[in-house]
C-alpha cells in the first residue's frame, strides 16, 4: 500500500508501506531474467503514469528496473534503453514487444473507474460504457505480447476482469519463479 506519511520536517510524502512497489521492482527483475537479455524485447505497462512513492512516471520505473540489474546483467543486454518500454496501456497502442508485463492488475486500479458516476453522466457516457472501454484497453494491453505475457497482480485483490481469462498463476518465493495453480476459467 502506498499512502502518504508526514516526515520528520512536517512535510506530507507518498510511503511504501507495505513494500508494493519494492516487489513489483523485484517481479520485474525476476521475469525478466527468464529470458535472453540480449535478444529479448519488453514492454512494462501501468495503467497509469503514477505509480507512487516518487515513481510518478514510467521512467523513473525504467530506471528503478534497470538499477534491479547488475552492470553484468546490463552488459549482457543488446541496448537496454530501446529492448526496455515502461508506459501506460493508452501509449502502447499499436506497440509490440516479446515479454509483456502488465502492473496493478488489481480491482480498483484495472479497471480504472471513478467512483462518482456523475462525471459520465455530465458528458453522456454510463458507467457501463467506462467499463467497457477499461475492459477494451485491457485487451489492447494484452495483445501486445508476441511471446509471453505478465499479469501483476495481489493475492485478495484480483481484477475483475481476470475473471474471464484463463491463466496459470506463478509465486514469486525466495527471489526465484515458482509455479502455482492453473486457472481457467470458462
């Protein structure tokens, strides 16, 4: 969870209190390493732009990932800068990489719906056009893999629209991929 703290100067800044982002950092860095770092393209995805706790931009998750790597691992890469895209589901329209990893695959975040329904209404749309559109983005996101797809997401919190997917869930134990339980769903 990421919530906003008082320092000891009395200023208010975002926390990582429960370490959420510090293990979406060490996920990344994990399924990555799966692959063949010279050869293999990735596209991360959020939702959004602003992750929390000074990430308010995918670059600054691109840099954070890159420092999850040691000079070695980045020695091995082609050319991390272009084989490495963070942006949001919007901007990757039209993209494509081999490994995808799409973040916050959690309800409330995907989809991403305000809370107040006046908002669609004042500009003619229902909540069920939004969701329908937030599902439709999600499915762009998706197809963005041409070889193996991510869906981060946390125990308790799934999004609903994993509901109608199948996939197979991993652990992440110990700094290494475990398998866990398939999941289909029909």
């Amino acid at each position: 969870m990421v919530t906003t703290t008082e320092s000891a100067q009395g200023e208010l800044r975002d926390a990582d209190v429960g370490k959420r982002l510090a293990r979406i950092f060490k996920t990344c860095h994990l399924l990555m390493s799966e692959f063949d770092l010279y050869s293999t393209s990735y596209l991360i995805l959020g939702r959004t732009n602003y992750l929390g706790f000074q990430y308010e931009n995918m670059y600054r998750l691109k840099k954070k990932i890159k420092d999850c790597f040691t000079p070695k691992d980045i020695a091995i890469f082609r050319d991390f800068d272009s084989q490495v895209r963070c942006q949001t589901t919007h901007g990757s329209k039209g993209e494509e990489a081999d490994v995808v990893i799409i973040l916050n695959v959690i309800d409330g975040k995907m989809p991403l719906l305000h809370p107040d329904n006046n908002l669609y209404q004042i500009l003619g749309a229902t909540k069920e056009e939004e969701y329908n559109e937030e599902r439709r983005l999600f499915y762009v996101a998706m197809t963005r893999a041409k070889k193996q797809l991510y869906l981060l997401t946390e125990e308790g919190r799934h999004s609903p629209f994993l509901e109608r997917i199948n996939y197979k869930e991993f652990d992440i134990d110990h700094g290494r991929v475990t398998s866990s339980a398939n999941r289909f769903r029909s």
